[in-house]
C-alpha cells in the first residue's frame, strides 16, 4: 500500500489546535459585532430553519484565524514557503480569500443581488491563477498523466522572475475553484454543515499530503490548519447555531478546498469523492431551475438534499451528521484507491447520490410534499 505516512502527526497538533482556539475567540468577538450592526440572517423565507434571526459575519473569524496562523508558520518557522509551496502561493492565497470577506460582509449587511456576488469568487479565483497556483497534470485512470502546462504565455517578468499564463492549467484551476465555491455556498443551508465537511475534508486531505505518494508536508501544514479553524467555529455553529458562516464563510470553504486539493497534486479525484454528493446535488439544483423550472439558478429555494432529509423525518442535527458520515466514508476511500478504484468509487457515490435523491423525492411526495 503505498498510503504509508512517515511523519510524526503529533507535530500537528499544534496548529490544528491553536487554528481551533483562534477562531473560536474571533468568532465570539465577531458575533457581537454582527449583533450590533444587526448583522443578521432573518427567518422569513419558507427555506430557512432557524426559529430567530441568527448572526452573520462568521465566515470573517474562519478567515481572520487561518490567516494569523499561517502568518505565524510562514514568518516565524521554517514550515512554510520553503520548497513546495512558494510565498506568491501564500499570498495568492490569503489575497484570494480577502476577496471572499469583503464580498461576503457586502452581502451579508445588503443581501448583494447574485451578479454582484459573482464578482468576489471570481477575484479569488484569478488571486489563485495569478500566484501560479494551476493544474498542471491529473492522473489519467487507464494509465499515465493529462498534462495541462504545454501552452505557456510569458505575461511579464518580476523581479527576475518570469510569470507565465498556463493556458489549459489555469483555465482548469480556474473553473475547479469557481466550482467549489459555488458548491459549499449552496450547501450552507443546515447548522454546521458546511463547517464540518470542510474540516472533514481538510483533515483527509492533510492524511493524503503526508503520504508517502504526496510527500508535501507544507500542504498538510495548511489543510490541519484550515481544519482547525473550521473546527473551532464549528463548536458555535453546529445546531442549534450561534453564529453563521454568511457568504464570505460558505464560499472560503469551498476555495480552500478547492486550493488545497490542487496543492496536493491535483488531487481532484480525491476532492471529488469528498464533496461529490454535495457537488451532483448542487449540479441537480441548477439544472432544475435553468431546464425544470426555467429560473434563475441563484434563487434559493427548499428543495436540496439537505432539506429533503429534513422533510422525510430527519432531525436538523441527524441531517448534517448523515451528510458528514457520506463525505467522510467516500473522502477515506480516496487515501487508499489507486486512480482506477477512485473512478470506480465516484460512479459508485453517484450511483448513492441519484437512488437518495429519487428515494428522497418519492417519499416526500407520498407524504404530501412537491
């Protein structure tokens, strides 16, 4: 098996928790802001499950703590920035996920309408291209490797150091994050589900950084921390919740898994087992609106995989932990699948996804639902 991790895991405990710890008391301290600038998300569309109006803003401490602490690690210790990872990398990053905040508090405080939401992911999507963050080779299931990084175009030359535009590796990274931001912005429906399968999915990818097949410790180092902080928001925002992510919150999830996975490698197949259910149910959602139902794909409604759990009997908190156990029993698979078992394992996690959905949907009509 070539999953065998060769480095001390308890040296990582440090920053998985200190992550922990940071955002827990930005949270407490955002919170309050939020309270008093009625920052709040209010209970009055048919989709909404809490009973009262709930803090925003918290999407702003996930942000803030991943960012001291990566801080720390690149400017006090030798973790960071020093072989894989390269600094523009880092900057790309917490660049990228600057953007999301100050999109996310303009749509938290004035409800943005969808098209100038769009600006903000897009913003970090390009943070990330231009900090040389692409896609530059995916495994190729029958054997071999895609590359992505034979079209190069020289943009200019900084400091001596040339930046290219990768053609079909940024086009690719481009579209990959852009994807998972949407993806965990429609999964945020549910008290802590958004937070808990971003630490899921964090923490597997942490595992799979250190394998012997990866062999990247500074990209664990950033997946335990971005776990970490998800983790320690997730103690005030799991059901009944303190606080909400808000937009910036739900779509940081989503670009820094998004990142993550292609720091690791390209390890899209193993993000793809991740957050695959989430990823055909928001795929279903929007081609329902556009083709079924002729929307508008940016107008939430009731009719997700999350809230069709809770219209057949489901508790708030059974929901979110059934969802947490399908991303963490398909993300585990992906630390020990060769490329052509990850294949196997994605049609088999489809195959899952459209029988709940059709089982879902029958039952709910049966019991007077539409």
């Amino acid at each position: 098996m070539s999953t065998i991790w060769q480095y001390n895991l308890v040296s990582f405990l440090p920053p998985f928790f200190i992550g922990a710890l940071f955002c827990l008391i930005l949270t407490i301290l955002v919170r309050k802001l939020a309270l008093r600038f009625k920052i709040l998300d209010y209970p009055i569309l048919p989709r909404k499950v809490q009973k009262k109006p709930i803090p925003l803003l918290g999407g702003l401490a996930v942000y803030m703590a991943f960012a001291l602490v990566v801080l720390y690690y690149l400017f006090f210790t030798d973790s960071l920035a020093i072989g894989t990872i390269k600094l523009k990398n880092v900057i790309g990053i917490l660049v990228g996920g600057l953007f999301l905040m100050i999109g996310g508090i303009l749509d938290d405080k004035y409800n943005l309408k969808p098209w100038k939401q769009f600006i903000w992911p897009l913003f970090a999507a390009l943070a990330i291209v231009a900090a040389g963050i692409g896609i530059k080779y995916a495994t190729n299931p029958l054997g071999g490797l895609f590359y992505f990084d034979q079209v190069k175009i020289k943009i200019f030359t900084l400091a001596g150091i040339p930046y290219y535009f990768t053609l079909f590796a940024d086009l690719f990274a481009f579209f990959w994050i852009l994807g998972m931001i949407y993806t965990t912005k429609y999964l945020d429906g549910l008290d802590g589900l958004v937070s808990g399968i971003t630490a899921i999915g964090a923490i597997i990818l942490f595992f799979l950084s250190l394998s012997r097949a990866v062999h990247q410790p500074e990209t664990a180092l950033l997946s335990i921390i971005c776990a970490g902080v998800f983790a320690g928001f997730l103690i005030l925002n799991f059901h009944p919740a303190k606080i909400f992510l808000g937009e910036g919150g739900s779509t940081f999830a989503g670009f820094m898994l998004a990142v993550l996975a292609i720091l690791a490698g390209g390890k899209i197949a193993t993000t793809l087992l991740i957050m695959g259910i989430p990823i055909l149910d928001a795929l279903w959602v929007i081609c329902r609106r556009i083709f079924l139902e002729h929307r508008s794909p940016f107008k939430g409604d009731a009719k997700h995989l999350h809230f069709r759990l809770l219209g057949i009997g489901f508790t708030h908190r059974q929901a979110v932990l059934f969802l947490y156990f399908l991303s963490f029993s398909f993300g585990a698979l992906g630390l020990f699948l060769q490329s052509k078992e990850k294949l196997l394992a994605i049609i088999i996690m489809i195959i899952v996804m459209v029988s709940l959905a059709l089982t879902l949907v029958l039952r709910y009509r049966r019991e007077g639902g539409s």
